[in-house]
C-alpha cells in the first residue's frame, strides 16, 4: 500500500508502462444543499465548474464525480449546466478507501494514505461566514475524515472547494510538501 501512494505522488516521473494504475478520484458532497442560499448555491456551481476543470488538469475528467444530490440539487445544476457534463456516484463500495476532507478532523490529510483506488470527498458546502461550522463531519461520517492544516492552522487554509482540491492535486502530483502545497496556494 505504501508503494502504491508512492507511485501516485511520483506521478511523471516513473514508467506507468507495466503498471496498472488508476489516479484517485474526487467527489463532491451534495447532501447538505439544502442547507444553502440561493447565493451560496450559484457560488457553489462556480466553485463546481472551476473544480473540475482542476481535476481535468491534474488527472482526467473521469476522475470528478458528484454525489449525494438531492433532486433539488440536480435540476439546480441541471438549470445552469447544458449539458451537464458531471458523472453521478452513488456507491462508494469499489474503492478501497475513501477519505473525506473536513478541517475539523483530527488528523491531518497524508499522501501516504492515498492508494490508487482512492475516493477523495469534498463538502458541498459554500457558508458565508462560517454559517455552517463544523458540518463537514455530517458529511459521510463512518469514513475516515482528514484535515488540511497551514503550519498546524486551519484557518488560513483556503477553504473554496475548488482551492482546497487544487492544493491536493498540487500535493499528490509533485514532491511539494502538504506545507508548499498549500503555500503555493495562498
Ligand atoms: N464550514 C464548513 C465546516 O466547518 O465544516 C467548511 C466548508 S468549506 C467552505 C467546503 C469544503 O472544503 C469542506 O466541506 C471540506 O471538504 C473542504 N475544506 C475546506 N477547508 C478545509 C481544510 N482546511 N481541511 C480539509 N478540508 C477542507
């Protein structure tokens, strides 16, 4: 398992030749949609678009999904993408494992526990001043729950969905430090 994160932080600088190997894949959480303005909604497609180009960059378009939508969050998106160019989750059971990134978890985001077949989840959630601290652990609470910290510090961590899955995209695909990682995205 080790040697798998390995490989997944090395990426383009080895031979994928002979190997069979799949990049991690990023979802977005929608099961607290409902909880969100109409503005945090129209800000939250922003940061969904912007997010998946990330991914598109980084690794490929197959590797964004969505999950957890609630109907009123589909015919949401549904409304401003044409077409809609997202793919749905709805199981988690083929990976072997899934980490959710929630900067009130207790430890700390590591490479070193991202194999191949890993699912990484953000929250869905765009809450002006904080409206919805603490919520992200609601969110897929029997999975493992990892921060991101700036120096042992949460809250100067960006905390948009697209610049937190930027930072670990940085991360995973160089030999940066999760510190320059993020600092590279201040
Ligand atoms: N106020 C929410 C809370 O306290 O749970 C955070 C919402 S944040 C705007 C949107 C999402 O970005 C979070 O659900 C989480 O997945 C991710 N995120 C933001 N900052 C993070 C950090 N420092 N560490 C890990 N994940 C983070």
């Amino acid at each position: 398992e080790e040697a798998d994160a390995v490989v997944v932080k090395r990426k383009g600088t080895v031979d994928f030749s002979d190997i069979t190997f799949n990049y991690p894949d990023f979802a977005v959480d929608l099961s607290l949609f409902k909880e969100l303005t109409e503005r945090e909604r129209k800000s939250l497609a922003v940061q969904i678009e912007i997010t998946y180009g990330t991914v598109k960059d980084y690794f490929t378009p197959e590797n964004f999904y969505l999950t957890s939508a609630p109907d009123e969050a589909l015919s949401f998106l549904k409304g401003i993408f044409k077409p809609f160019p997202f793919r749905l989750l709805d199981s988690f059971e083929e990976y072997e494992r899934v980490i959710v990134l929630d900067p009130n978890a207790e430890e700390e985001f590591t490479h070193t526990e991202v194999t191949p077949n890993t699912l990484i989840v953000v929250g869905g959630i765009v809450d002006s001043s904080e409206r919805l601290k603490g919520s992200t652990s609601k969110i897929m609470p029997d999975f493992l729950h990892r921060k991101i910290t700036y120096k042992g510090i949460v809250s100067v961590v960006p905390d948009r969905i697209n610049e937190i899955v930027k930072i670990v995209c940085d991360y995973l695909t160089s030999d940066l430090s999760l510190y320059e990682a993020v600092k590279r995205n201040l």
